[in-house]
C-alpha cells in the first residue's frame, strides 16, 4: 500500500482512540443524614486521631474486591483526596452529630490534656465480589499518653450500593462510615468503664 495512504489512516485511529477515553471522574465521602438518636455525654472530649489503611486501599483510585484474591483498581473512578484523610474528617463529623457539643473535636484542632484518641483500623472498605459495599475493621481508644487501649472493639458493616457505579458506591461507604460513627457514639456513652476512666482523668 501506498505509505501516503497509509498516514491519514493511522492519524484517524490515533484521534479515534483518543476521543473514547473514558473520562476520569473524582469522588468524596459525605456526612450521614442525622439519625436522630442523641447518646448521652461521655466524660471527655475526644478526636479521630487516625485512620489505618491496609496498602491495597491506601490509593487515589477507587478499589473493588472481584475475589477471594484478586481486586480490581479504577482507571477512571478516584477519590478526590486521601482516602484515609477523608475517612478521618468525615467520621469526626459524623461522629460530632452523635454526641453533645464540644465533645467530639475535629482533625488537628487543639486537644487538652483529658482528650482521649480513636485510632481507626481498616481491613475491608469498598465494593465486594458479591456486590455489597463492605465496612470492617477495629477501633481503640486511648486516654492521654496511654499506650494501652482503654477500650478496642472489631465491627462489620455491610449495605448494598445505592444507585448503581462509582457514585452509588461512594454513597454507600458514606452510610457505612455514619454506622461506624454511631456505633462508636453509643459504646462511648453505655461503657461503665470508660466513664470510669473520664472520672479518674
């Protein structure tokens, strides 16, 4: 064939290609709708100090379980900030709806001495091969310069996504994240232990 045939035609499926890239879309994680349960005060304020991620999940593109064994990573659905950094802002907030003013301070305000910590640790987070949108993992809390939780709980959420894609899912995992927010509320506030622990601070 004629190489100046060629050239045009090979320019055409270039442009082609181009112009069917899937387009890359951003995603964040929102505040639960209120439930309109309230639980009583806690003895001390306390923060979110920090989200764990396992590395599989601590990545800008959105990742789905399609087996036992194998994940697959979006090339065009990604969060719009660190997903651990997301985890941790929304669930303050979430967890702010839950109990009395003033007790829940958000990431990197300034903590007094009585403060206590939550450390979240995440092992599932995201889609499932069964098509459920899944929340597992632990929390601690820790009082003051403690190194010893006073308190550590495993949890497990599950929901189905919403509306269907990277939107739905992101959706989901918003509602998972206010199910982990009231869990922790109403163990904080029913624990006699930790009150214990905020009288004795």
């Amino acid at each position: 064939m004629n190489p100046r045939r060629i050239m045009p035609v090979l320019a055409l499926l270039v442009l082609a290609g181009c112009g069917s890239s899937p387009q890359t879309q951003y995603f964040m994680l929102a505040v639960a709708p209120q439930t309109g349960v309230d639980y009583q005060t806690i003895s001390f304020p306390i923060t979110v100090a920090s989200v764990n991620l396992p590395p599989s999940l601590d990545r800008r593109s959105m990742v789905r379980r399609t087996g036992a064994n194998t994940v697959a990573i979006s090339g065009q659905d990604r969060w719009a900030a660190p997903l651990d950094d997301m985890i941790r802002q929304v669930l303050s907030q979430d967890l702010a709806m839950h109990l009395p003013k003033g007790q829940v301070l958000l990431p990197d305000a300034p903590l007094p001495p009585q403060a206590a910590h939550i450390v979240v640790s995440i092992a599932q987070f995201g889609s499932d091969a069964g098509g459920k949108v899944v929340l597992s993992g632990s929390w601690s809390l820790l009082k003051g310069d403690q190194e010893k939780p006073v308190l550590s709980r495993n949890v497990a959420f599950e929901t189905g996504a919403l509306t269907a894609g990277a939107r739905g899912e992101a959706a989901a995992m918003s509602q998972l994240l206010g199910q982990l927010a009231s869990h922790i509320a109403e163990t904080l506030a029913t624990t006699p232990a930790i009150r214990q622990a905020g009288d004795a601070s």
